[in-house]
C-alpha cells in the first residue's frame, strides 16, 4: 500500500467527490473543504492561496494535502506553517482524517510520518503540536507510532477533554 500526500488536484477529484459521505467535517477548513456547489478550480485555487499565504481571511498559512493511497482519495492532511492564539489551544500544527471505509490500516500512521518530514524539511520547523480527543483511541496510537509525548489533557472548547501532544522535530 502506498500512501501519497497530494496537493488537492483534477487528477483524484471524481474519487474525493465520491468519498464526501465517509468524511466528518469538524469545522471548515478553508482549503480542504468543498462547499459541494463552487468549481473543482476554486477548491485547487484555495487550497494553494492557503499554502502560499495568500487570501487566508484572518488564518495562518496551511498545507491542505489529499492523502492517496494506491490512486483513490482516502483522506485529508492539514498542516498550518505556524500557530495563532487558537491553534495553540485547539488545534495544534497538525490536523487529519482518514475517511471511515480505510481507518484503521496504518494510512493514518504512513501520511503523519510524511506530514510531519514536510514540517521538518519544508517549514524547517523544530517541533510540532498536535491534539485529538480524549477518546479518540486511533489518532491516540497514531501520534505515539510517531513519536508523540503528551503534554497535558485539558478542557478544550466544545466541552470535552483533549490530548496534547508535542513531536520534537
């Protein structure tokens, strides 16, 4: 099984349109969501405005990568160049899904270890902060396969307890 990190593009569009029932959209992330009316061109057009800091409304710079694995759309990873005051206390540098029909196969694990190579060599960034549920016991064993160390569990602001992880890069 090969898993790619993969600028959102036409190539796997019709595969990522058909995987929109298995994906849980937590917030939008502009970029990285499609509003399911706009052209495949603005969704590639936004998602490169976000990777070069362009047109980001208020956010921080973000890489939205597709993951592929063995040429079908299977995910999403989001990683943000820096952290604002929010992303320090909820979301972290790092955020990903893998829609529900492939958890559970290590493509989670495979495309964090690529993610967080592109934050090292690309963002030339030293360390990394991810978080995820309390209960979330996948991405939980994904970050520590990784290299993750907690830091603290904490309320975060939907009113449940998260994980914070730091990854020294």
């Amino acid at each position: 099984m090969k898993v790619n990190l993969i600028m959102p593009c036409k190539k796997y569009w019709s595969s990522y349109k058909e995987s929109l029932p298995e994906i849980v959209w937590e917030g939008d992330v502009k970029g990285n969501n499609w509003d399911g009316e706009s052209a495949p061109e603005q969704y590639f057009s936004d998602a490169e405005d976000m990777r070069a800091g362009k047109n980001l409304d208020g956010l921080v710079p973000c890489t939205n990568f597709w993951i592929i694995v063995d040429e079908e759309y299977c995910g999403r990873m989001s990683i943000r160049h820096e952290l604002n005051d929010w992303l320090r206390n909820y979301g972290g540098h790092i955020g990903y899904e893998v829609k529900t029909s492939m958890r559970r196969k290590g493509i989670a694990s495979k495309a964090l270890e690529q993610a967080i190579n592109y934050c090292r060599n690309e963002l030339n960034l030293n360390e990394v902060l991810l978080t995820c549920a309390d209960d979330n016991l996948g991405s939980i064993k994904t970050i520590h396969k990784n290299g993750g160390i907690l830091i603290e569990k904490k309320d975060d602001q939907a009113g449940r307890i998260s994980r914070y992880y730091q990854i020294i890069l």
